[in-house]
C-alpha cells in the first residue's frame, strides 16, 4: 500500500529491484550487446516473465517519470505553434487523449476500461471529458495506490476506479465493458496478441477499442544493426518484452477479433507538410483538377511588417527528450526540457555516483538512472530515424458474432468521419 501523499512505500531493497529487472536484458551502456539481435529462447523468457520485469521496472520508475515528466506516463505530438505560443506539453497529451476518446466515441454512461493505466491521468482526462466511468488496470500496486489518491484529490473518485491486475488475464467476467482504451501500456504485455484478444474478451459485443500502440514503422529495417540497436535500446529501456512491427501490430489486432476503423501513425500528424503534398481536403479535392492558380508578380510585391505572417514553428515530438528548451513555449516545458538535458543529467550522475559511496543515496539508484537515461535517448534517437512510432492509433470495433445480440450503449454509432 501507499503511505502519505499516494507514494508508494520506499523500496527496502533498491538494489536488488533494479537487479531484478536488469538481469531479464542483456547489453549495458558500455558493450556492444545490444547490436546483436535478441535470440528466439531469451524472447520467450521475457514473455514468461512479463508481469514481473513490468512491476519491477515501475517499482523504481514510476516516481522518475512523474517527477521528470508529467502523470500522464505517454508521449504525443505538438502541433504547429507561433506568437503566443500556446502549445505546449501538457496541451499536447490532452489533445491526444480527447482525440483518441473522441475516435472511440465514448460518451457518459459508458463503463470503459483503460488497459495499462499507470496513474490515472488519461483515464482521469476521458472521464472528466466525456462523464464516461473507467476502470483502470495496472500490474503495478504502487500505481494503483498513487492513482487512487490523485483521482480523490481531482474530485473523480465516483467516476474513475483502478485495480492491480495482469492485462493478459483479466479480472473480469466477459462481456463487461461497453468500450476500452490502452495508451502507450500494452507493448508491455507477454504478446500483443494475448492482450488484445483478452480485451475483445471482456467487450460488449460490438464495442470499440481505441489502442495507441508502440511499434516500428515501415521504416525499420532488422537488417541494419543500427536499427537493431535502437530497438533492444528500446525494449531494455522501457521493459518491454517484444517490440512489433506496425503490421504486426495490425495482423494481431485484426485477429483479435477487431474490424479496424481508424489506423494512422499519430506520432507524424502534425508534421511539417512535404513540398508539393497539395490539399487533401474533402471540398478542394473535385475541384483540383479543374483549379488554375494565376502567374505571380513578377516583381515581389512590397508588405508593411504589421501584415507579415509569423514564422510557424514545427516541433518534434522528441525535442522535450533532447533537452531543447529553445523549443518551450513555458516555464513549465522549458524546467522539463532542462531537467532532461544531458548537463542536467550528468550532474545528477555525479551526485548520485558519490552519494552512494558514502552511504547518502541507496545502492542501484545510480544503475537506475542508466536505465532511464536509455529509456529516453532511445525512443528519442529511433523516433528521430523514423524506425519508431510511441503512437500508432488501431481504433477497431469488436465483431459481433452470427447470432449474437450487439450491445451498444448510448455513442456506440460508428464513430465519425475520422475513419480511415
């Protein structure tokens, strides 16, 4: 259980935790380890042990990422912004969550499950956006403790619940929910497979499930041992058993018992447009063919400075992981781009290095931060080389059975134009 404030307990044994789940990955910062591709038997060992490396891994790295990052335990990509420059991390992680409860087309009186809730704050966001009730699952006790006191400090204890559980054998009878959603949680899991089929178990017939998955894109090539690398980073890193391919993903889902209604690598959606990309708008599109732009000037035409369009600034969803406060548009985003900047953490390296040699910083603290720093440099270097996609959005609908009567509660209508 937690003690005061929600916190889990101090860890009697830090040493030996981050041992624990240190021992389920080969290669460190100073071998060649993980160039090599990750064999068959030592993949199948994760995956018996899935649950544990997870818990062991959020046992230590949960109060890292809530302090360093934000509650809200995923990543999203920031829209263009320009004077006064109103985008900024937390408006971000919002906008992916309303959007992906908006594909879901959840609505109040719906009981939703969130799969991998960590501390409850997307599942928090969707309840206090749509009224909806959730449920959220974790394998982590410490989550549960701290989520539960955060959700009672917001005042949405009557509309949100979590529980300690493995997503891969559910404590629920079939058929419970009206619709579910994972974000960034089930690349976790023994095999996606596993899990999704385990939530199409537990869904009404013919209700929704909206996933954000982590996967490599089209891109990654199992040839390239820099690619290798970034993905055993990835995985040591994060403490995920078997990172999938996007078609993978998809191949899994499908035949889960999903019919797929929206798909798209949501981590490019606000990317800067390639030269000549056009309009894909729905009422410019019959008109493009029969569309003539007159010449331009000759000479460029003179304008005030007051009409002057300002610079529209694109940025990546990585450069918070890069340290680029340059790019922060607040404080807020700027003490986060500084507290994950290579300066700032090479002081807490040496802090923590002569700390624990003199009794004033627990043992394995120092090789927990190691992993974190691979946790961040290598979604952030693989995501930069376009291998990596920390929200590939599948939002599918369990098929309803010949015979079966399908069940949908108030907005279980398909959901909108924003299929593919």
């Amino acid at each position: 259980m937690g003690d005061y404030g929600g916190q889990s307990k101090k860890i009697k044994d830090f040493s030996k935790v981050i041992s624990t789940f240190s021992s389920h990955y080969k290669g460190s910062r100073d071998d060649d380890d993980d160039r090599n591709p990750v064999s068959e038997e030592d993949r199948k060992t994760r995956q018996q042990k899935a649950a544990q490396v997870s818990d062991s891994y959020y046992a230590f790295a949960t109060a890292a990422y809530e302090a360093n990052w934000s509650t809200h335990f995923h990543y999203a990509p920031f829209p263009p912004t320009y004077p006064p420059h109103d985008s900024t991390l937390a408006t971000a992680m919002q906008f992916c969550e309303h959007r992906l409860a908006h594909l879901a087309n959840l609505r109040a009186d719906m009981l939703v499950l969130d799969v991998g809730c960590g501390i409850g704050a997307p599942a928090r966001a969707i309840a206090r956006l749509t009224g909806c009730t959730v449920v959220g699952l974790t394998i982590n006790q410490g989550q549960v403790d701290r989520a539960i006191y955060l959700t009672a400090l917001e005042g949405l204890s009557h509309r949100c619940t979590f529980l300690r559980g493995d997503f891969v054998a559910m404590p629920f009878a079939d058929r419970s929910f009206d619709a579910a959603f994972a974000i960034e949680a089930t690349c976790h899991a023994a095999s996606l497979a596993a899990v999704y089929a385990e939530t199409n178990r537990v869904l009404k017939p013919g209700a929704v499930f909206a996933s954000s998955e982590w996967v490599l894109t089209p891109r990654y090539d199992g040839s390239d041992v820099a690619h290798v690398r970034m993905r055993n980073r990835i995985e040591r890193g994060n403490a995920i058993v078997d990172l999938q391919t996007s078609e993978q993903a998809r191949r899994q889902f499908l035949a889960a018992g999903f019919d797929i209604e929206h798909d798209e690598d949501f981590a490019v959606y606000f990317d800067r447009p390639h030269a000549g990309s056009g309009s894909s708008s729905s009422i410019l599109i019959p008109f493009a063919s029969g569309m003539a732009c007159a010449p331009g000037p000759s000479v460029p035409l003179p304008l005030p400075d007051a009409l002057l369009a300002p610079r529209t600034m694109y940025r990546p969803w990585t450069f918070p992981l890069r340290g680029r406060h340059d790019l922060a548009t607040t404080w807020t985003d700027w003490w986060t781009c500084f507290k994950m900047s290579r300066l700032t953490r090479r002081l807490c390296y040496w802090y923590v290095y002569f700390g624990e040699r003199v009794g004033l910083v627990d043992e394995g603290v120092m090789q927990a931060m190691q992993t974190m720093a691979v946790c961040v440099d290598s979604v952030a270097d693989a995501g930069e080389a376009g291998i990596f996609s920390p929200c590939w959005w599948f939002v599918g609908r369990k098929r309803v059975e010949d015979g079966a009567v399908e069940e949908r509660g108030e907005g279980g209508e398909r959901a909108g134009s924003e299929g593919p």
